[in-house]
C-alpha cells in the first residue's frame, strides 16, 4: 500500500527526492512507501517556510481527478473512496488516509497514491492514482500429473477472473511446498509467476504459471541418537511415533521426514525421560545430514541427567475436595519414580475430554473457572516435593444454551437431547455427553458438532453455551438390481430418517417430504421371479415429546414361489406367504445408568403354504402363527460418529419368547412324536407298499400340522462390540466383537420349529428364502453354508476388526479395514464347541453416503473348508448394502 501524500508545485521538486531516495534503498514496496513519508515529513519540517500550506491547515477539497489503470468509473471511486467534492478536510490529516485504507481493504486495487495537485487559497485539487489488481486470465501448472491440477485450483481458488494479490501467490506456493514435503518431497521447490496481458481490454490481466519441482522423495535412512545410557536407541525411536527409519517391514508408518512431525516426536523423546523419572533429560543439538542416496539421516545428541523421584505432595487451595479424595484421584504415592506426563494427565488429560483426573472431576462439578497448577517446591537429593495449588473459583451456571446451524431439524428434536439446560449447574461430562448424543441422532455431521463457551463470565459465575451443528442428508434411496437366487433381484428403497409425520397433510411442507421431527419412515419393495418383499416401518423416538421412549411399528409381506427344477422357472401356482406385523417400545433406563435401554415388541407372522412342499416343511398346505414377545436390554455408549465409532462399547441381550402352548392346548406330544416316528418308519421302509407309504406321508403331514399351528419356540441372542483408539487421539480404532445365539423348545416332544433359524456364513445380506430364518455373516465364505440345509439352532462368532479412515467427511466417508473371524452353527449342544470354529481373514471398505447408506466391499479368505467340502473356501468376494459387521 502506498500512503504517500505527493505535493506537486512549481519549483519544488521535494516529492520526486524522497521517492527517488526511497527507491534506492533494498527495501519491500510497503518498507519504501512508508520510509518515503518518514522522508518526506522531516523535509517538511526543514522547508516548512518554503510550503506554508502542509501545517495541517483546514482546506475544502475543489475537485477529485481518477487516473490510473481501472475499468471502475471514476465517480465510483470517488465514492467509495469517501472523500468527495466541497469536503472540508485537514492537509495532513485522517481523511486522506481514512480514503486509502478504504480503497485498500476492497482488495480490488494496487497502487494507491492521493495527490495534492493545486491549492487555490483555501481550496485543494486532489488526484487519485490506482490501477485495478489483475485477474487470472489462464493458469499453467507444470510439474504434476494432470490429474492433480483440478485439486490443486480448487485448494487454492485459482479459478478463472480471481484477483491476483502477493498473498495469493505467497499461500499457494506455501500451500503446494508444505503439501508435497509432507508426502516426504523435502526438497520440494515452487516457483510462481505472473505474465502481464496486454491487449485492448481495459481489465488487467496475468497469466499465472506455476513449476513444482517435488525432486526425489527424502526418506530417513538412520536416526543416530547420541548420550543416552538409561534407555536403548530402541525405546527412544519408539517414542517417535511419525518419524521412523527405513525398513521394509514397516507399512503403517512410512520412513518419509516431515520437519513439524519431527519436531513433535522431539518433544514425546523427552516426554519418555519424563515418563521414566529424568525430568532434566534435553536435547543438545539435533541436525539433518543429507546423504548421497537421496536419503537423509538425523541425528539427535542428548542429555539424560538424573533420575528423581517423588517426595510430598501437598494439595493447597482446595475446599471443595479433601486431600484424601484428591489422592484417590492423582494416585501417585511419595517414593514413586518422577513421571512429569503422567503428573500433567492426573490433573488434566487432554487426550481424554471424560477422563479421570482433577481438572474434570471440578469442571464436572461447576468449577468451570477453576484452575490447577502443579509447582515443584524442593528437588533437594532427586526428591521432588510438590505443591498442587487450586483457585476453585465460583461455580458457574448456564445463562443461556443455544443450538446453531439446524436449518431442516426442529429445534424441540434437539433440545430434547440436550443435558445442559439454563440455570444448571455447568458439568463438563453433561457437554461430552450431549455432544455425543447430537452425534448419535444420525441428522449432522458428528464431525462438526461443536460445543461453544460464549460470554463467559468469572465474577458472576455465568456461561452461555452455543452447541453448532452441520445438516447432513437424512433421507436415503436404494434403487437397485443384481443377480441373485437364480435371478435378477430389483430393489426400491425409501428411508426418511427425520421424518414429520404431523406435517404429512401440509403441502407446504414437501421440501421434497415433511423433515425435522426425528422420526424415521422406511418403504421398500424388493422383487424377482421368486419373491416379492413389501415392507412398510415406521418410529417416533419420544413418544408423547416428554420421555425418550421409542415407538416402533413395521407391517411386510412376502411371497415365495417354488423353482420347478424342470423348467428353472418360478411355478406361481406353489407359494409360501408371510405377512407380518410387530409394535415395539424401546425406553432409556436411568439405572444403572442412562446409556442402558430396556425394549419389548410384540409381533405376529401367518406363515401360509399353498402346494409348498419342501425338505424343510413336512406340509405343503396349511398355515402357522407365529405369536411372540421380545424383550432386550442394550447398553450403547460408543462415541461419537455412529458410523465411525472410535471409543465405548455396544452390547445387546435379547429373548423372543412364544406363549408355551403345550402347557394348556391339553395335546399330547408325546403320542403325536410317537405316532409321527411310527409312520416315518413306514415312510423309509423300504418292504411298505406305495399306498401305506402315501398315507404315512399325509399322516405325518397332518400331524406337523398340529405341531406347527402356533409355533412354540424361545430365542436367544448376545451381541457385543467394543471400539478402542490403538494409538491415543489417532483414528486407528480396533473392534472386537462378539456373538451368539440360541433357539430352543418348552417341550421337547414337540420339537423345535422349522422357522426362525440361524444360517451362517457370507455377507449377511440373507437370501431369497424368506422363512424367517437370520442370515448371520462371516465372510470368507459363501452365504449360508456354514449351517445346514435347515438351519443351526446354536451359533457363536467372533470377530477382530482393525478400521482406518480415509476420509470421514459429510458428504463421504470412507475407511478401510482388515479382520480376522471365526464362527459355526449347531444343532444341538451335544455337537456344541465354542472353540471348533470356520476361520478367516481379509480386508474391505466402507462408503457411507447420506443419500445411499453404507456400501462396501470385503475380499475375505476362509482357512477351513465348508461342510460337505474337502478343500477350504479360499477366496471369498462380499458386497455390503445397508449394515455394518
């Protein structure tokens, strides 16, 4: 910016002095321009006599004359400028300057000078000077693979017609050096510059190249670590968690130097002294050698000093908590070895926002504006005596609390979730936890949900908290088609998962569909020569809008239509039908705490057969009722993005009970089971006529029949996942899992049902047997093989997951994964072995899209072979669609 007021007189040439002067110097244009006013103000007041008008006299300005390269109208700068005609102003003054810093931060213009031109008594003449800054007419970017160059205009807003600015180029060229020495290109040059266009246009133009020499990927060939006795090179370099040496072994951490990665990895050096009582240890000197193989070796002198450990430990200032109780939380002991780290995560974990330490336990508890300061009083023969000294400070109370950014979620849908509530006392856990929560709903981006201190207020004890959040899509479509079950499959489905259903009259309201209650509404219609799956689910996750008690209800029907094996075609005259319908309610329990929740469905199935006859029904016409009660209890504390969980746990126990009709129908069992062997025997004798063995076959069926009328039957089932970051506050998360299920009967007379069945093995996705049967997943298999052909009553599974994110923005995220599994199915526990399991082992990926839901693929590989097989299933290749494993 040029603040230079130039005054032009005749026989005066002082403004042409100081700016020849000026420019002489080797100086920044900004330096020069403001040295030149240095100058010239000295020279005025040596020659004042000679310019009696520049003694801040009051003049009125005669006229304001534009010049300069500008497509802007004159009397638009003149304008904005804010001076104009007949203006009393003071030369020197701040309107010249208030004039300049205002065309300056338009950021539209580059040399901005204001001339005095000509006094006439009390009147003066100004002249603006300025030419626009030039915009980008065409960019060239040399250097990387023309795949790259989209991203690297979009990062930097290179479009076409942006103005180009020193800042602009100073950003991009530190934007691409960093960028490329990340990806280890050390020695990463960037040049950039500027062509002036010049044509008839009156805009000013530049064409802009860029050179982007990345030259050879630096690599770190040796990390050299001199003075350390106490601990081995080992410990140390595996201290340094981003900055590593080559070896071909190591895949997670590549051996690339980043400057600001090692200058971290310094820091968690010392930080292990520290961790191990020397809390003297420093570094003396660490340098970079480059050597002549394109790599580079770092070596790093230090010294390790002596060890101490810890004397007494005095607690001062605190009224709230007692010494003891403060102990009980520091549990560190006099005589045990310093550890600096482990003393500052005590008082506050930075790594853990719940964790468990001092600074929680009082912000949990009001004490916002408490502070905690551990001070080391005497170090006398390697003992460290220390005072904890504690300001509590008043207990601060929510003034307001406020929820930006929900342009489609009604307001009552996320102040229900909300634990801090005005007038309450502040507690730090109530903001994680409602952080959480907002997360959970699925509505904004878990990412972006954060919880902001406004107006906070010591003296008073009062805060206003401002929770902002970031909509995602919540509605998601499923238009699909494949091959599968002997033909093609085409599926439509509809989810609206915040959806307003009191606002379904209101025509206003489709923007395209009614949102922001909260309530999830889900169609889907599921066809091929074989089936057809009609479905219908809707839920209200606070029934009545006072208590967080989930209403659930759903309604489907299928049809299933036998293969005629003659023909490979459907045979529409042979159908099984199920049609369903279940009511459920799900309420947050408080004990023993509130993360549990205890749900109860009811749910009824009419199974119809029309000439349905196959090995797993002994009755090819009749029906069964299907009349049962389920009842769970879950507990979900995982945080805080569903999708991508990285910490807490989520497990779930159910039973699904029938009424045990046996018990008082006043049938006979045992007869029918006795009447029933009696005739299969007759059925698999091979000395029986046709005609004995026909009525044997329809006797049985009759008698399945009975059984089978209202199925009674009670089911199992535990699920359990855990998710832990492997490296503190990195997104490298670990998920074990477990499950296993078990279906039985009252009465063993009778049998356990044909129905409800679990078949394991392949993607999960079930089948188009739709029997009621749970396809339960593990991959490196095909699906359902893992069980036989009428389906295990017991199976166990368990599961290693290792998750990697790649990207885990709203509008995609995506992480890849590796797993190791094992399960089997059952049918009776005298075969039952937890450990006999089908083993495998694989990667995949996930892709989940607000408009689509979870997609992914898994490459899995079995190590055991299928049952009825001799060689191990190998190589398996599973689409994912709508769930996770």
């Amino acid at each position: 910016m040029k603040l230079l007021l130039n005054i032009k007189k005749e026989n005066d040439d002082l403004g042409k002095q100081v700016n020849n002067l000026a420019n002489k110097l080797p100086l920044t244009n900004y330096i020069k321009h403001c040295f030149a006013i240095l100058l010239f103000a000295c020279s005025l007041s040596i020659k004042a006599q000679q310019i009696p008008y520049n003694d801040g006299k009051a003049y009125t300005i005669g006229d304001i004359a534009v010049i300069g390269n500008t497509a802007f109208e004159a009397q638009t700068i003149v304008t904005y400028s804010g001076l104009q005609k007949g203006q009393a102003i003071t030369i020197p003054g701040e309107e010249i300057s208030a004039a300049i810093k205002k065309l300056w931060n338009s950021k539209l213009f580059s040399d901005i000078e204001i001339y005095l031109t000509k006094v006439e008594g009390d009147t003066a003449f100004l002249e603006i000077r300025l030419s626009d800054l030039p915009q980008l007419n065409e960019l060239k970017i040399n250097g990387v693979k023309k795949s790259k160059i989209e991203g690297i205009i979009k990062e930097n807003k290179l479009e076409k017609g942006v103005k180009v600015t020193e800042n602009l180029i100073t950003t991009t060229k530190n934007y691409l050096t960093n960028k490329y020495q990340k990806d280890g290109f050390y020695n990463t040059k960037v040049l950039i510059n500027t062509i002036d266009i010049k044509d008839s246009l009156a805009t000013a133009r530049v064409n802009m190249v860029i050179n982007i020499d990345k030259g050879e990927k630096v690599k770190i060939d040796d990390i050299v670590i001199n003075g350390n006795e106490v601990l081995s090179d080992k410990t140390l370099r595996k201290s340094m968690k981003n900055t590593k040496k080559k070896n071909i072994l190591r895949f997670l951490k590549r051996s690339k130097y980043i400057e600001a990665d090692y200058k971290e990895d310094l820091v968690s050096l010392i930080d292990k002294y520290k961790e191990n009582g020397y809390r003297d240890a420093r570094i003396l000197s660490d340098s970079v050698i480059v050597n002549d193989n394109q790599t580079i070796s770092l070596k790093i002198d230090l010294e390790e000093g002596e060890k101490y450990t810890f004397g007494d430990i005095t607690f001062i200032g605190n009224t709230v908590y007692s010494n003891q109780y403060l102990n009980r939380i520091l549990r560190i002991k006099k005589g045990d070895t310093y550890n600096g780290v482990l003393l500052q995560k005590r008082i506050a974990d930075d790594t853990k926002p719940d964790g468990f330490d001092i600074t929680n336990e009082y912000q949990n508890h009001g004490y916002l504006f408490s502070t905690i300061n551990p001070v080391e009083v005497s170090a006398d023969n390697n003992v460290i005596d220390m005072e904890i000294r504690i300001i509590e400070g008043k207990p601060a109370y929510f003034n307001t609390v406020s929820v930006v950014g929900n342009d489609k979620t009604n307001d009552h849908v996320i102040y229900r979730e909300i634990r801090t509530r005005p007038g309450q006392l502040y507690s730090k856990a109530n903001v994680v936890r409602t952080v959480r929560e907002l997360g959970q709903l699925g509505f904004f981006d878990a990412q972006e949900i954060s919880p902001d201190f406004k107006n906070a207020n010591p003296n008073e004890g009062t805060i206003d908290m401002e929770y902002s959040v970031k909509e995602t899509g919540s509605s998601q479509i499923e238009l699909q088609g494949g091959y599968g079950g002997g033909g093609f499959i085409g599926t439509l489905g509809l989810s609206f998962n915040n959806f307003a259903i009191k606002d379904i009259f209101k025509k206003e309201a489709y923007k395209p569909i009614p949102m922001g209650d909260g309530q999830k509404l889900a169609l889907r219609l599921q066809a091929s020569r074989f089936y057809q799956t009609y479905s219908f689910s809707f839920s209200e996750p606070w029934m009545g809008g006072k208590r967080p008690v989930q209403f659930s209800s759903s309604l489907s029907h299928t049809k299933q239509f036998l293969y005629d094996y003659q023909t490979g075609n459907a045979d529409k005259s042979r159908s099984f039908n199920i049609t369903g319908i279940t009511f459920g309610l799900a309420k947050r329990l408080t004990v023993p705490d509130d993360y549990f929740t205890l749900s109860q469905a009811l749910s009824y199935q009419r199974y119809d057969l029309n000439n349905y006859n196959t090995g797993l029904f002994t009755f090819g016409d009749g029906f069964s009722n299907n009349l049962s009660y389920t009842v769970g209890l879950s507990r979900n504390n995982t945080s805080v993005d569903p999708i991508y969980p990285t910490g807490g746990s989520n497990f779930s126990v159910t039973a699904k009970l029938s009424f045990p009709y046996s018990l008082v129908n006043g049938v006979d069992y045992t007869a029918l089971k006795n009447e029933r062997d009696d005739n299969f025997a007759i059925l698999t004798d091979p000395d029986a006529t046709a005609a004995e063995q026909a009525d044997a076959n329809t006797r049985i069926s009759e008698i399945d029949q009975e059984r089978y009328n209202w199925l009674e039957f009670y089911k199992v089932k535990f699920k359990a996942d855990w998710f832990a970051q492997v490296i503190p506050n990195t997104d490298l998360v670990l998920k074990p899992s477990v499950e296993f299920g078990f279906l039985g009967a009252y009465n063993q007379d009778r049998g356990v049902i044909p129905f409800e069945r679990f078949f394991l093995g392949g993607d999960g996705l079930g089948s188009y047997s739709l029997d009621g049967r749970e396809a339960i997943a593990l991959r490196g298999y095909p699906n359902q093989s893992l069980s036989t052909n009428d389906g295990g009553t017991i199976y166990n599974k368990f599961s290693l997951e290792l998750r990697y994110p790649i990207t885990l923005k709203a509008s995609a995220k995506i992480y890849g994964l590796t797993f190791l599994e094992g399960g089997a199915s059952y049918n009776n526990f005298r075969d039952y072995n937890p450990f006999d399991l089908k083993r495998s082992a694989g990667v995949g990926l996930r892709i989940f899209m607000p408009a689509f839901g979870l997609l992914g693929i898994d490459f899995g590989h079995g190590f055991d072979n299928v049952p009825g097989d001799t060689e191990k299933s190998g190589w398996q290749t599973h689409f994912i669609i709508g769930q996770q494993f």
